[in-house]
C-alpha cells in the first residue's frame, strides 16, 4: 500500500493505470487530502465494499485500488483493514503530517522549494562556472548565501558522463578544508556533501556538513546508510543507471517513472534497515544520470509523481545537456534560460528541492512563481 500525496498528479497516475476517464474525472474531483493505493487485492469487489462503507470514495482496476480519504480517517483504516487481515503500516506524522528537514540544529521548511548552491572543488565539472579553488570557496558561498541559497552543495568529484572516479584521498582533500572553511564564516547555513563515498561523508560530516547528497543512492558504498544513521542527518538518494563512466551508454527504460519509483522503494527500503530515518530521505531522480533526453523530459513533466513515496524531492538539471539539446545543442555556458525554466516547474509542482549553479537567478524566479501560485 502506498500513501499518496493531493499534491501528486493523481489523475496522469491514474490514466498510466488503465482506470476508465469518467472513474477518474469522479475520483479527482472527491479527492481528499491524501490517497490510498492498493496492489494485488485478492478480492477487489469486496475490498471496494469494505472501503465504501468506511465512507471512502474508492476505483478500481483488476486487483489495483485508490481510495481518497483524510488525515483524520487514517487510523479508523488501519483498525479495520487489519481486523480484515489486511497489513497497513504508514506512519502519518512522518509521511503526511512533516513540515521542517532537520539537518543537525538546522530547519528547512519542505512547504516551499529550496534552492541548492552548487559548488565544486573540482578542476573537471562539466560547467566552468560552477569550479571553485579552496581559497575562493568562502567568496563563492557568502554570495551564494546573500543571493539567497536555502544549502550549499559541496562536491570534490566530477560525476559528469564518461568522468574518472577520483581517489578518496584526493577527494578528502578538496572537500574537506571547503566545508571547514565555509563554517569559519557561517555557522547556520545548512551544508551537503555531494560524495558516494561513505569515509568521505563522515569526514565531512565531522567538519561541517549537515547533509549527505549521493548519486548512487547507497549502491556505490555500501556502509553510506550506516553513516547518515549514525550521525542522524538526512541523505539524498538519487537513481543512476549504471556508473558515471558508462550511464550514457545507450541507456533504455521500458517506464522511466516506474522504475525509478522501484528503484526508491527499494532503497528506502535499505536505509530504514541501516537504521536511517524516513524523515532523513529525500529523492532525486537523476536528471542525466544514465537517461535518454525523453527520459529526463518525462521525469521532469511528471516529476511530483515522485511524491507518491512521501518524502521531498529533490531536482538537479541546472545547465545539463537535456537544455543543450532542446534548445540546439547550447554548451553548459547558455543554459540558464532552460535551467530557469525548470525550476519555474518545480515551484509550481512544490518540488520540495532545487540544486543549482545559478543562485541568485533561480531563487528570485522560485520566489515570483511562488507567490502567483500560494497567492
């Protein structure tokens, strides 16, 4: 069973699942705050009965059901179903109810998208703009802060398509005197590192960081959930198919939003077994991380689907070639139109976080698209 955020796109969900037009039209329009999402009920007619008659507005399609309810009718569910023998474990505070990320001491509000400052410590990322040396990394993240950003992102490894691993001690190096260096000057500005190597986020950790952001979603390194558990900070986990050496080559899904949401289920899984929290997980689906341009422009068309997991979403697509190419092969240096574009989205979907080169631009066009839309 899944718990289903209104702010999904329930009814491009509900068209992906076969369900009939006028079911769906009836459905979205008694839509309460949150949905129930049912597979493989072994009796759907009595199942639909059931819910009904707990006063439920209920489809179904096979052995598939959705149901719509409100926060204060989840427990009376759980109680019946499970007289039923039916298993509903959801835990409401985390799932529906979270306002605020605590990264350590810090707060970030998940009711609005957080804009993410990327800096690199890094001679190799695909974006020149976004390389800074250790001693210029101070002048780059105050600016960043005053033009508004919600995090910074360090990174000491270019994970662009067809990039060398770095060495971890080479790695070490870069990050760790940027973080120690950035808290010389701001203590409250919540800081992720952008590392798959779990020494390396717990070094970082130690000097700073409040936030592990791993493009492997714990597949690189397999002690990287025992590092957020332990020190009980949050843990971007994005989908990437393959490596940053080969994903590129001649990627291919058969659903792309399908199989990143199993491949998250699957991860969630994991971490909560290392110990992480569901509070701690935010989700990237990987823009350009082993994806074809239809596949990064459906994930960013239908990204909020992504919310059918409860947790905040975080997206990085700033410069990167699914821009170039729509709009006629631009480099990395003439995308910030598209990368402004996209964020625009995200506002409007309350994706919950955007990681980007260009702070000041992106926050400013979040904070306008924000107040058309909450207004």
């Amino acid at each position: 069973m899944r718990l289903i955020s209104k702010d999904a796109n329930i009814k491009r969900i509900l068209y992906q699942k076969g369900f009939d037009e006028k079911d769906i039209l009836e459905f979205e329009k008694e839509a309460n705050s949150i949905i129930l999402r049912f597979d493989d009920v072994k009796n759907p007619s009595r199942f639909v009965q059931l819910l009904s008659n707990l006063g439920y507005f209920t489809i179904s399609n096979g052995s598939m059901c959705f149901a719509t309810t409100s926060l204060n009718s989840l427990e009376k569910t759980r109680c019946v179903l499970a007289e039923e023998g039916i298993q509903c474990s959801f835990d409401v505070d985390l799932t529906i109810s979270q306002r605020y990320l605590l990264a350590k001491d810090k707060k970030l509000s998940l009711l609005k998208t957080n804009v993410m400052g990327i800096i690199n410590v890094t001679p190799d990322s695909f974006y020149e703009g976004s390389r800074v040396q250790v001693e210029k990394v101070t002048q780059r993240a105050l600016q960043m802060i005053q033009d508004g950003a919600d995090v910074l992102d360090i990174g000491g490894e270019s994970t662009r398509p067809f990039s060398e691993p770095v060495p971890e001690e080479e790695e070490l190096k870069r990050v760790i005197p940027a973080i120690e260096a950035i808290r010389e000057v701001d203590k409250n500005i919540p800081i992720s590192i952008d590392t798959y190597k779990s020494r390396v986020a717990q070094k970082a950790i130690e000097a700073g960081a409040d936030i592990i952001n791993d493009i492997s979603g714990g597949t690189f390194d397999k002690e990287m959930f025992y590092v957020a558990a332990h020190y009980n900070v949050p843990i971007v986990i994005m989908h990437i198919k393959g490596t940053p050496k080969d994903m590129q080559k001649n990627p291919y899904y058969e659903d792309v939003i399908e199989e990143i949401l199993q491949f998250f289920e699957q991860r969630i899984e994991q971490a909560l077994k290392a110990g992480v929290k569901l509070e701690n997980i935010i989700l990237d689906p990987g823009i350009g991380f082993g994806k074809r341009l239809e596949d990064n422009l459906e994930i960013l068309r239908r990204c909020e689907e992504f919310k059918v997991l409860g947790r905040p979403i975080l997206i990085g697509a700033s410069r990167k070639s699914v821009i170039g190419h729509v709009l006629g092969n631009l480099p990395p240096e003439e995308r910030l139109e598209g990368t402004l574009a996209i964020s625009v989205i995200c506002a409007q979907k309350k994706i919950e976080f955007v990681r980007v080169h260009d702070v000041k631009e992106n926050k400013r066009a979040i904070l306008m698209t924000q107040a058309i839309f909450q207004s």
